[in-house]
C-alpha cells in the first residue's frame, strides 16, 4: 500500500476556503452524517465507494474524513490505487474545530 498523504482538521479547514478543486469526501454512515458533517462535504458510504468511482472526478482533490480516520484511511487506499489524488484527514471528526453543518 502506499503512503496516503494526512492531513489535518486546520489544513482542511483552509483547503475549503481557498480550493474548489478539493472535495471533502465523508466516508461515515448515514446515522453519522446525520448528526452533522462539514459544509459541501459529499456523503457517499464506505461499502459504497467502489461503486461510485465513476461519478467521481479524477481531476479533484479528494479529502477524505470518517469519525476517527480509519474507515477513510480505508477508502483512501481504494481511491488511490484506482488513480485518484487522495488526502486522509488525520483524526476524522472526533478532530474536527470548523462548521458543521446538519
């Protein structure tokens, strides 16, 4: 497996505010998102990644976040060996000081 780059909840934070090409990508379950999740982040579930992969754009940055960072770290890993640019944020939610939106 390779390396996947972390990032943190601040570098994250920044990202959004200064990149449109960046896209928070929130890998957690339904009952999570529903509890509030970060602003324009795009809901698609772990189990249902790889059937996604072909309405994602391989010319954005992906971030990707769950509650801790390891379901993400998961998706991260797929992604990437599938020829996205991926990013895992470090600490997932439980980490995260910015909006949340519900």
């Amino acid at each position: 497996m390779d390396h996947i780059n972390e990032v943190t909840p601040k570098e994250v934070e920044n990202l959004i505010e200064k990149d449109n090409d960046t896209v928070v990508l929130d890998v957690r379950e339904d009952e999570e998102v529903a509890q509030g999740k970060i602003p324009n982040a795009k809901h698609i579930p772990l189990e249902k990644i790889p059937h996604s992969m072909n309405d994602l754009d391989k010319g954005k940055d992906y971030v990707l976040v769950c509650r801790s960072g390891n379901r993400s770290m998961t998706a991260a890993s797929f992604m990437d060996e599938h020829g996205f640019k991926v990013s895992n944020m470090a600490g997932g939610m439980m980490n995260w000081n910015g909006e949340v939106i519900v």
